[in-house]
C-alpha cells in the first residue's frame, strides 16, 4: 500500500518538475484527470473531491481494520498476563508451604531428623558417586583393551 503511494508521489514530481502539460492534471492518488472544455471547473472540482472520498474511505476502512486487529491482540495479551498471574499465583502458595515445612523441620526439636537426614543424603551421593566412577572405570578399561587389541 505505501509503495504505491509513495511510487504515485514520485510520479507526481517528476510531472510536476518536467513541466509537461497536456490538458490532464494529476490527483495526489496518481489518477489522471482529462480536461474537457465543455466540462466547467466546479464539475472538475467534483470529479477531484469525489475521487479523493473514494481514496480516503479505502484507508479509512483499513486503518479500522488495523485497529480491530490491535484491539484483538492486546484482548489476547491481557488475557495472557492474567493466566500467567494466576500461576505464579500457585507457585507461590506451593513455595510457600514448602519452605514452612523445611521451618519446622529445621526447628529445635526436629535437630535430630534433620542430622540424620543430612547424613542420609550425603551417603546416597557418596555411593551414586563410586558406583558411577566404578562405571566409568570399567568402560575405560574396556575401551583400551579393544584399542590394544586393534
């Protein structure tokens, strides 16, 4: 749409600057209009302002069209943030209630289950840590005894 206006306004320079005349004047659209003797300046003037309508009701009906479409994105978008509201919404209430149980389990008299369970953890990663590095022995060995024997 705006190449052609501005291809049309081109067009419309150059005519104007070669000072070409030759009984027809040009609309700011690029439309040519044929003078007619026989045709009064008031009929011109018509022709001239009824073509313009006809130019400024196409780009009114698509700057509508234009808002109706930014009108339904920001519709979608808003209804987008409040869905993503609501769930951090419930994130935090599980947070929430995960870090109050972690509170009382770190509290005095739970001093105990919270060593035990800290020793518990640490055992676990010890021997996934072994068992993983025994793994990773074997494979290696494996791996160059096939490159020897190649």
């Amino acid at each position: 749409m705006s190449t052609n206006y501005w291809t049309n306004r081109s067009s419309d320079r150059a005519n104007l600057l070669s000072g070409s005349s030759n009984n027809s004047d040009s609309t700011p659209s690029g439309r040519k209009i044929k003078h007619d003797p026989s045709i009064s300046s008031s009929q011109v003037f018509e022709q001239q302002n009824d073509s313009r309508l006809q130019e400024l009701s196409s780009k009114l009906t698509t700057l509508h069209k234009i808002t109706i479409d930014i009108h339904d994105d920001v519709k979608d978008q808003v209804n987008l943030l409040d869905d993503t509201g609501d769930s951090f919404t419930s994130v935090k209430g599980g947070l929430g209630g995960t870090v109050g149980k972690l509170k009382h389990m770190t509290s005095v008299r739970h001093k105990q289950y919270m060593c035990y369970l800290i020793l518990c953890i640490v055992g676990i990663v010890f021997l996934i840590y072994n068992f993983w590095g025994f793994w990773s022995k074997e494979e290696i060995e494996m791996t160059d005894m096939v490159r020897n024997d190649v």
